[in-house]
C-alpha cells in the first residue's frame, strides 16, 4: 500500500489517481478519485481492481495495462474510443468523460493509472461540431438556395417575354435582357420607370392604379421605344406585398404582340383576297366563255362581210372591244390567279433594267426616275409579261401620287434578300419564308397613302380615282401572290409610299430556255373538238373548218371517248374542255392516249390555270391553253403540234 | 553500422510492424498491407523526400520517445486526410481533415497501440528495457517535420502501411539515435554468437 500521508500532493491532484500492483489489487485511490466515483480509500485499498470494475477485465484492457508490467511504453485509454476507464458520475448523473494513461512505476513495480476528466472540452468539442455540422448544412442550403435562384434568375433572364419588377417609388428593380431588346434601352437599374418608359402615360396610370388598388392588371398597351416608335403589347401587372400587406413592388410581364397581330392581319388580308378571288374567277370564266363566242362570231362574221366594208368595220369594232373586254376579264384573273401564264426561267436583273428604260420614256419629264439595281443574277421563273405590267401599274400610281410635287422622283430599286442569314426580313415581315427573294421596291415622294386607305389599297374595284377601275394594284396583288411572293406598302400620308415586292427566287438551270419550234400553218388537219358549252363549240368548229381544217365534235369527255375508241387513227388532233360533266377532259385523254399514245393533246380551260397545271404537265405532248384563244394562235397551235408530234414530247 | 546488426535490426522492426499492423487489424476488422521495411542512414532534409506521397499535404504525426539503451523516436505519421479516415473509420463520426482535440486523442491512442508493438519487439531483441516518454501529437508540413530534427544524419527505418479497403496509408517510423547506437548493438553482436 502506499501511504498517502508519505504523498500529500497525490490528494491535492485533479487527476484521479489509482495504483495497482502485477497482482491487481489497488494500492494507491487519491482524493479526487473518492469524490469522483463515491467510493472511498477505504473501501477500496486492497480491492482488486477487476473484480470492483469487471468491465476492465477485458483483453483490450487487461492485455494492455498488463504489459505495461513487462517494460512497455505507457497505454493510453481515449475519450473517444473508451470514453471512461473508470465510471465517474457527475452530480447530473452523466459519467465523466476521461482520458486515461497507464505508466509503469519502476521503484515500487506498479502500474499507475492517471485518470483525466476531459467532460468540459469534450462537451465544447461537441458543441463546436454540432455548430459546425448545422452550418455546414446551412451553407448547402444556402448553397441550393442560390444555385436554385441562379437558375431561376437566368431563366427570366433569358425569358422571350419582357419582366420588370418596379418599386413604388418608380424605380426599376429589375429588368430581364427582353425588356431591353423590346425598348432599345441598355441598362435601366436604378431607372425611374418614367424616364425608362417615357410617353407611355396610359401604362404608367395603370402601373399607378396596380400599387393603389393592389389588384392585378391584364390588357393591350401600345409602348413607346427609346427610339419612339410604338409596338403593341400584351401586358399584366401584379402587385407584390410585403409581410404587412403593402404594395412594395410591381412585376410587369411584357410581350411584344406586334408580330402575332401583323400575322392575324396578314392571314385575315388573305382569307378576303382568296374569297374575292374564288368570285371573281368564277364570273371572269363565264365571261370567257361567252368571249370566246363573240370573238369567234366575230371573226366569221369579218370574213363574210369582206365585201361590205361598212359593216366590216363596225365587226372590226366588234372585235376590238371584245378583245378589251377580253383584257379586263385577263386583269381579274390575274388577280384571281387564273390568268394566262407564260411563265419561263428569266433573270430579273436585265429585266428590270429594261422596264427601268421603259418606264422612263412613259412618265412625265418632270419626274425624275432614278433605278438602284443591285448587281447580281437574280434566277426566276415567271411570267415577264404579266410582271411587267404589274410593275407598270405601280409605276403609273407613283406618277399619278406625285406629279403635282415640285421634286417629284420615283425610285425602283431591286435586291437580294436571303431570310435565311438575316432574323431582319423575317421580323419586319413575319409572312414572308425563309429563302432568297428579290426585293423590288417602287418609291415615290407623293401625296402617300392614309392606314384606312392601306387596308383595302389591293381590293378589286376600290379606287381613289376619278377614273380609275379599281384593278390595277388588285392586279399586282394577283401577280405577286401567283408568283408565290409578298407584297407590303410603307407609306404615310405626305410622305410618298414604298411598295415592296418579294419575289422567290429559284437555282439557274442549265437548261433553262429552250429552243422555240418553228411552226408552219397547215390545213387540213383531223381535229376531234370537244366542249360541253355550246357558245364555245359551235364557233370554234366553225372557225376551225373555216381555217380549212376537219372538224368533229363532243359534247363531253365520255362522248368524245366514245367516238374516239371507234376509230382512233381518224385525228391528227384532240382539243378538250377541262372542266365537262360525266367525264372531264383530262380523263377522257388519258383513255385515248391509251389507244394513241403519239396524238397531240391541247387542253383549254377558262379556269385557273395553276389548277390543271400539275395534271396536264405529266401528259406528255400536250399544252394547256386559256380561253378566250385568238384564232390564229390556236391555228399555229395545231400546226406546230401535228407536225412536231412525238411521243416523248412533254407538253408545257 | 554492420550489415549483420542492420539486419537484424530490420528483422526486428518488421516484426513490431507486423505486430502494429494484427493491432491495426483488430481496431478496424480491415485487411492491412505492409510495404517493405527499410533502414538506412538519411540526411535531414531527404525526409520529405523518403516519404515523397506525402510531402504535398500536411501530415498527422503521432511521436513517441525513448531512451535508455539506445536513444530516439518511434514514429506514426499519416497524410491528415488518412488520419481522419482513420478517426471516422473509429468513431462513427464523418471525418473531416481538421483533426480537433478528440480526433487528435483517438490518434494518439492508435499510435500509442503500434508504436508500442514496434518497440516491445525492440526492446526484445536489446534484451534492455527503455524508458519511454509519453506520445505526441502533432499536425505539420513536410517542411515543419525538416525543422523538427536537429542532427544532420538520422538513422531510420521506415514501412508503409495501407488499408486499400479504407483508401487510407502511412509510415510507421524508427529513429534510433546513431551516436547511442554502439553499445547495444555490440550486444546484440554478442547475443548471436551466443546463439
């Protein structure tokens, strides 16, 4: 035993402290280890230490307190890995925790333990984790927290709509890239809303009334630009409330509708044309029909009548007004689109250098024409006659809006334009496609043309004029959309107008023109006629037989069929109606192509021809011809097919 | 240093690694590789060098001195990085390359456990007991572990260990002082002829 009287300081310690000798038995229990554990010096000298805490009877302390006998280093007992050799309660009843080390006394051959009560920075060390563990959880949330508002931010950042948040003060919070791109300002942060906005008084009141009424707000507003110009907009306004439910903030949500609503204009615009077209192609094709009667009268009237000049004359008269009716009914089905088209591979840039030359020798000198052609090849396919005339029309509104100015001009320009590369076109002119156009713009310094004007300026029949018959610009219009283009007016009144023209263009062939096929009247030719309307047979055949040729006719494609099939190799040639009840021509022509895959076909129709186009292309040596047909051109016609006749020719 | 006391040297020190890496095992229920055991003489400033998959991080060491017969230190030193594997891997608690007091206590007592295998085999073979001071812990740099040595040459054996199931390694370290090195060796000479 070691007598604590020979070792005062051991019970002023604040460590506890214990002995044991190789046997066990605890020769040494300081003071601190009496308070700490309730067991006294007494009680415990001379115990054996495994017995009064059995728990350390196991190999992983027993072994190692045990070598420290035989000379080895000192064993350490951890907090973290023991968290108490030997139990000690504090007044709340938790155990101490300790840290305990267990040395080897040489001079009295005893194993010392030195026990530590580490429960004070144990306690902050779990503190300092506990703290550190619910910041660093905080930090990820707050981590998530921003990432999440980062994304959100980008998103309204990138939003196609405009998002300003305004505070009540005026000043703008927030605003997203579209708001920017919509208005023309760079950076309004800071930014009073009424210096931002300027001009926009109806938008402002209304953003006023969101703050005062706290309600939302959802409507049309045309805005103002930096630059002044106006676009209409689909707007809502939304208050936003603090915690004690006053209006802090606003968030405006803007979207440019000007496009959507030029769009709606456009497909409106059209739906009218295509409804005044469909008309106005079925009145022109009766007038054709009953045309192509007189014109066919006329002409065997003039050749009976050669001997009696009077009358000669008054059926020349005859003619030459039917042939200006037959011009009017030509200028409503182009508008229609169901004129006559001669359309063929032509580059526009010759051509319009030469409708430049023309147009200048037929205006006034007192205007000046100046033409900005833009080099280049310009391929197209189209009809050069009917858009010279449409070009021609226009000029001739250009002359007639600015001969009274004193510096009166006319610019007609032409460009390429590919919509592909450029967001521009596309933007300023939602309907037009994507591809390359040429862009002809007629310009002139006139009187200009009002809005309400703008709206019906390509109906048929409206005019301004005293004189006018209202189909010139209708016209244009039919010639542009037959050619699959667009056509825009920009002009304001007192400030000339600019009419642009879109016209696509196509890929050069190489074989673009082909060699014209000379023609040589003949007579005598075999000719099955067929038509279903009698104003258009009886004088055909007549005129026909007239021109020396044999006629035979049919009233429909059945019959014509019939009469065909009976003896196949009586014509040189068909001539057929389209449009005929039982049986239409193209059918009918098929069966006999059946039989006579070499006879010539000329399918005439007083329809759109766009519409049989298609069809009668795929029947090879055939042409589709418009009614009302001048004699002799159908008689060159005839003769240029029957004697060029060859299987394998694809009609045009 | 005769190649026979250097031999038997490394003899022994491999087998207190052996014996560290059973503990090791014990503590962690993990398969323990043991790299080869080496010894040489090795200036100062070749430490970092000696110990080169360590040398960009900070490393916990834990050090143990003695004396009596021979002179020097026995030596645990991991990256921190294994040694808070290590920690958690003990503990339950998620580690962390901070090494605050109660990881560093838990360190300790591992070091204490291997360090101790190490030098009851070297104790063995000097058939002399050593008196021992108590482990250190401490955390330093490649560079601080230069300016803890003061003699320019140390003798040193060195072994790393790793536990590939962990992702965790480090070096257990023999520094005897080589100036109190004659004696015991000259009885360690004198113990083998014996045998």
């Amino acid at each position: 035993m070691i007598d604590p009287a020979a070792f005062p300081l051991l019970d002023h310690m604040t460590s506890g402290l214990l002995a044991i000798d190789r046997s066990g038995c605890i020769v040494l229990w300081n003071r601190q280890l009496e308070q700490w554990t309730g067991r006294s010096r007494r009680d415990m000298l001379g115990e054996d230490l495994y017995r009064a805490y059995p728990e350390l009877a196991a190999d992983e302390f027993r072994l190692r307190i045990h070598r420290v006998f035989d000379g080895s280093a000192p064993a350490i007992f951890s907090p973290s890995l023991h968290h108490h050799v030997i139990p000690c309660p504090t007044d709340n009843g938790e155990l101490r925790t300790q840290k305990t080390t267990v040395s080897y006394l040489h001079a009295h051959d005893l194993a010392l333990f030195c026990i530590d009560d580490h429960s004070e920075q144990y306690r902050l060390i779990d503190k300092h984790r506990q703290a550190a563990s619910e910041l660093e959880k905080e930090l990820e949330q707050r981590r998530q927290l921003e990432s999440r508002n980062a994304h959100l931010l980008a998103a309204i950042d990138q939003a196609g709509e405009a998002i300003i948040i305004i505070r009540r003060d005026g000043d703008i919070e927030y605003a997203n890239r579209a708001f920017y791109h919509q208005t023309g300002w760079h950076d309004t942060r800071q930014q009073n809303i009424h210096v931002a906005l300027p001009g926009n008084n109806k938008f402002l009141d209304r953003l006023t009334s969101v703050f005062e009424d706290g309600a939302f707000w959802q409507g049309r507003q045309q805005v103002r630009r930096r630059d002044g110009s106006l676009f209409t907009a689909s707007v809502s306004i939304a208050p936003i409330s603090d915690a004690d439910e006053r209006v802090t903030h606003a968030i405006m949500i803007q979207e440019d509708i000007s496009q959507a609503l030029e769009l709606e204009r456009k497909i409106r615009d059209t739906q009218k044309q295509e409804a005044l077209a469909t008309l106005i192609g079925g009145i022109a094709h009766d007038f054709n029909n009953i045309l192509a009667g007189i014109t066919g009268q006329a002409y065997l009237a003039s050749r009976e009548v050669s001997d009696l000049p009077k009358t000669a004359d008054r059926v020349r008269k005859l003619q030459k007004l039917a042939q200006e009716a037959s011009e009017i009914v030509g200028q409503l089905l182009t508008f229609a689109r169901q004129g006559q088209v001669n359309s063929k591979d032509m580059p526009l840039a010759p051509f319009m250098k030469e409708f430049c030359k023309l147009a200048t020798r037929n205006i006034p000198e007192s205007i000046r024409l100046d033409s900005n052609i833009r080099p280049g090849n310009y391929p197209f396919h189209g009809d050069a006659n009917q858009l010279q005339q449409a070009l021609y029309n226009m000029v001739q509104n250009a002359v007639e809006s600015c001969d009274r100015h004193p510096d009166a001009r006319i610019e007609i320009g032409l460009a390429e334009v590919d919509t592909e590369g450029s967001e521009h076109w596309l933007t300023r002119y939602p309907v037009l496609r994507r591809g390359r156009f040429a862009h002809i713009y007629i310009r002139d310094n006139g009187a200009g043309i009002s809005e309400a004007e703008q709206e019906r300026i390509f109906d048929p029949f409206y005019t301004t004029k005293q004189l006018g018959s209202g189909l010139g610009l209708a016209m244009v219009a039919g010639c542009v959309r037959h050619h699959h283009g667009l056509i825009e007016v920009e002009s304001s009144p007192g400030n000339g107008a600019t009419f642009h023209i879109f016209l696509p263009l196509r890929n050069p062939r190489k074989d673009s023109e082909r060699s014209s096929v000379s023609t040589n009247q003949m007579a005598g030719v075999r000719i099955l006629l067929v038509d279903d309307d009698p104003r258009v047979l009886e004088p055909t055949r007549e005129l026909l037989e007239t021109i020396g040729h044999h006629v035979t006719t049919a009233e429909n494609g059945k019959q014509a069929w019939q009469t065909f099939r009976q003896c196949s190799d009586d014509w040189d040639i068909v001539i057929t109606d389209m449009v005929m009840p039982e049986m239409n021509g193209l059918e009918s022509a098929r069966l006999m192509r059946s039989l006579r895959p070499d006879i010539p076909l000329i399918f005439a129709t007083a329809y759109d021809q766009s519409l049989v186009l298609e069809d009668t292309r795929k029947v090879p040596n055939s042409v589709l011809l418009s009614k009302p047909f001048h004699p002799d051109d159908l008689d060159q016609l005839i003769a240029r097919m029957t004697a060029e006749a060859t299987p394998a020719q694809t009609g045009s | 240093m005769r190649d026979s006391q250097t031999d038997r040297l490394i003899r022994c020190f491999r087998s207190g690694i052996e014996q560290a890496a059973s503990s090791l095992n014990r503590v962690l229920r993990q398969q323990i590789c043991i790299g080869i055991a080496e010894i040489g003489a090795f200036r100062h400033h070749e430490l970092p060098v000696l110990l080169d998959e360590s040398r960009r991080e900070r490393l916990a060491i834990v050090c143990m001195p003695f004396s009596g017969a021979i002179d020097g230190h026995v030596c645990l030193l991991m990256p921190a990085r294994s040694a808070a594997i290590l920690v958690g891997c003990l503990t339950d608690e998620s580690p962390a390359d901070g090494m605050d007091a109660s990881a560093r206590d838990t360190l300790t007592e591992i070091g204490n456990i291997m360090l101790n295998d190490i030098m009851t085999c070297i104790a063995g073979m000097l058939d002399s007991a050593l008196d021992y001071d108590m482990p250190e812990f401490t955390i330093t740099s490649p560079a601080g572990l230069l300016r803890r040595g003061h003699a320019d040459t140390l003798l040193l054996a060195r072994a790393r260990f790793s536990v590939d199931a962990l992702q965790l390694d480090g070096y257990l370290l023999l520094c005897p002082g080589i100036d109190s090195f004659d004696r015991p060796m000259h009885d360690v000479g004198m113990e083998q002829k014996k045998a």
